[in-house]
C-alpha cells in the first residue's frame, strides 16, 4: 500500500481482527475531489471502497484508508448550511439538547466536525457560549466569519487543550454525520470524554447503517466515511469508557441517522430505554446473514433500472442535467453507469463547488442559476436526501414539462 491508502486490518471499535468482507465495489475516485480541470477530473486517482464487518463485535467498517489530507485539506467542500432542511433540523436538535441536558445559557457547547458553524449558530442564538473544531479550511472560515469560533484542526488531544484553556471543560459535546469520517475513532472518543466535564452530555448523530441496508442507500457508502455505525458496538465501546447510554433514537436525516446521548459518569449504566431499543436492533436486518449477503445485488438490479431508463431518454434524444454534486453521486454514477454521455452537466446550490468537475466522469458543475437558461428534458436529483427541499425549488421554473427523477432510496420519477 502507498502513503495515500493504507489496508485496515483490525477493527476500529474493539481491535479485533476478525474482519470478514461483505460488500467491494472495486476502485473509485474521491467524491470529493472536485477539479477546476475537465481532463483532471477525468484522471482523478481511484482508491479500494469495500465493506467489511468485524465478526467480533459486529462493527462495519471500510476495508481500506485514504490519508485524512488527501479528504479533507484541499477540495473538501461540503457546508451543512446549504440546506434548508439542515438548519431547520439543528434548531430543533438545539431544542431536544435543552430539555434531555439542561444545555442553554451559559453552557459551553462543542461541536466535533463543526462544518460551517450552522449547528453551533442554533446553540449560540440561545445563549451558549460555543466553539467549533473542522480540519476543513474552507468551512472554517466561513464559520469564524460568521461569528462561530471554530478551530481549523483535526480534533485531538491539541486540541481538545486549546478549548480548556480558553473556555474550561465543556457541557456538552455534539457532533453529526462526523463521527464515520475519524482515522482514529477511539481516540476521538478518548478526547470527547477528557474535554467533558464530570456529568456533562455527549450527544450526536451519525448515518445509521440499519437503514442504509434496509432502504438500499448504497451511496452513503464512501472513502471519507470509514465507519458505517450501528447501536450495539457503539455502546459497548462507550460504556466501557464510563459513558452513560441514556437515549437511543432514530430520525430521517441523511437517509436515516442514529442519534446518541449519553452522560460522563463512570458508571457504564444503559438506561431502560436504550436497552430497549438495543434489543429491537437485534432483530434487525443488521443479523440477517442471508440479506447481508444478496445486498449488492440488490443495489445492481435498482441501478440497471435507473440506467435503463435514463438510456430511454437519451435515445430519445432528450436533455438531461443531474442537480447536486454531493460525495454520494461519484459511487451513485459508477453502479449506474452513468457517464457525460447521459447526464450533460450537474447544477449545485453551493457556489464552492460550480465550475469544477466531477471526479472520474468529468462531468461539469454549474451554479444552480444555470437554470434559468437550461431546458432540460429530465433532471436527475444526485442530492436525494434533499430531494423535497430541490423538488419545492424547481415547481414552476419551467414553462413546458419536466420528469424529476430520485434515484434512491426508491427509484421514483415525477413529471413538474
């Protein structure tokens, strides 16, 4: 292996060995390297994205992984206050954080992987003092600029001393759809627990791989996410650092997440809810060996539909542009076999990312106001898990019909 990837042999959870491997879907370029050159983006180096589950605990994980620098200190570009459905969430999840925590005024919150700030910013506009932690510059910079200090670094034992010394010990810790993407996840966990003060709450949430496997939702499935998490070996692991479980919980952001919240005690303790829903999760397709095994080819039947259809369009001499260049539509576009020739560009909300190119297929990125000149046949919706938010937008922008298609969780088409 180079310097750039390095094959993971132990789990990451519990250190055990026993890995088995469940899902390969061969080489694939960063979905994240988008590049201001066509030829480039077209050349971008490919890396192993398999799925392997450690036959121990029951942790899945990547097989492989791509140096954090090559993820995150360059062309990373996602910022979670693109959508609207995102900043609505966070205000509610401030809200759920004051009533099951007591986290409010005068409370210092911290968020790992604070992104842009727009978690931090629900928190901040209700009296707690907040601080951010991203390795991601450009993130960074917005956030800080934006009024919400936050630490361009990757979150350690620097950086977890930096916040201490100007602030003291937090209240509470938060993170969401971070926490799949750590090199050292036990050690980010270590940091979370010396940055907490005795008897303060960490909470957060992360893509729950139950229902990644029950809606199909392959995508979420890429090189920066290296862990794909469910409830049982995350609560082993946490109590044995003297995490209390207090509350387990589900909601339908990205596609499905589990949201954790447990207290610094000592004492390990799984409250009665939390055991109950540990014991559901069991039950789930989670311990389905026969599912787990025919997964793929589920995932390559609902693509070759998607493929097909598309390919009606096109002979059929249609038009049709894709909206939103998220990490996911890089993987999405390989299983479906998708190239330049089908899709003719991608418009995208975040203006950081218009005049790139997709990695692997080249395909352009355009500021969603291309709109207002395009006359698509078809768009394609890459950003599903926005679809509602992108559907709303698009309602009457044109004056002749258009077909909408969501590729996942199900394959669906909508005439506007």
């Amino acid at each position: 292996m180079s310097d750039a990837v390095r094959k993971i042999v132990a789990c990451r959870l519990c250190g055990a060995d026993e890995l088995r491997r469940y899902v390969d879907f061969g080489d694939v370029p960063l979905g994240n390297n988008l590049q201001e050159d066509q030829t480039a983006a077209r050349a971008a180096a490919s890396y192993p994205l398999a799925l392997d589950r450690c036959e121990s605990c029951g942790h899945f994980q990547l097989g492989h992984a791509v140096a954090p620098d090559l993820l995150y200190a360059t062309n990373y570009t996602y910022l979670s206050g693109i959508g609207s459905s995102f900043v609505k969430h966070f205000a509610g999840y401030a809200e759920w954080a004051k009533e099951m925590a007591g986290v409010g005024a005068g409370s210092l919150v911290v968020d790992v992987g604070s992104n842009d700030g727009t978690c931090l910013k629900a928190f901040q506009e209700r009296g707690a003092t907040v601080c951010g932690v991203d390795p991601a510059s450009l993130a960074a910079r917005i956030a800080n600029e934006n009024g919400v200090e936050t630490i361009n670094a990757f979150f350690d034992a620097r950086a977890v001393a930096t916040i201490i010394d100007r602030h003291g010990q937090a209240d509470f810790v938060t993170s969401h759809n971070v926490l799949a993407h750590v090199d050292d996840l036990a050690e980010v966990f270590r940091n979370i627990h010396a940055l907490l003060k005795d008897g303060g709450h960490f909470a957060f949430e992360i893509g729950y791989f139950r229902e990644v496997l029950r809606t199909g939702c392959f995508d979420t499935i890429y090189h920066e996410h290296l862990d794909y998490h469910h409830a049982a070996p995350l609560v082993r692991h946490l109590t044995g650092l003297g995490f209390d479980v207090i509350d387990l919980s589900v909601n339908s952001v990205q596609g499905g997440s589990l949201r954790l919240l447990l207290r610094k005690t000592g004492d390990g303790e799984i409250h009665p809810q939390a055991a109950a829903f540990l014991a559901e999760e069991k039950q789930s397709v989670l311990y389905d060996d026969a599912f787990l095994k025919g997964w793929k080819r589920r995932i390559e039947d609902q693509m070759r539909d998607f493929h097909h259809i598309l390919g009606k369009h096109a002979a059929n001499g249609a038009t049709i542009i894709a909206y939103g260049a998220p990490t996911k539509a890089t993987l999405l576009m390989k299983m479906a076999g998708l190239t330049g020739e089908q899709v003719s560009f991608v418009v995208e909300d975040n203006v950081h990312k218009a005049g790139r190119y997709l990695p692997g297929t080249g395909v352009a990125i355009r500021p969603s106001a291309a709109l207002a000149t395009a006359e698509p046949d078809v768009i394609v919706i890459f950003a599903w898990n926005f679809a509602d938010d992108i559907i709303g937008k698009l309602r009457g922008a044109f004056d002749r019909p258009v077909e909408i298609i969501v590729p996942l969780p199900e394959l669906r088409t909508l005439s506007l």
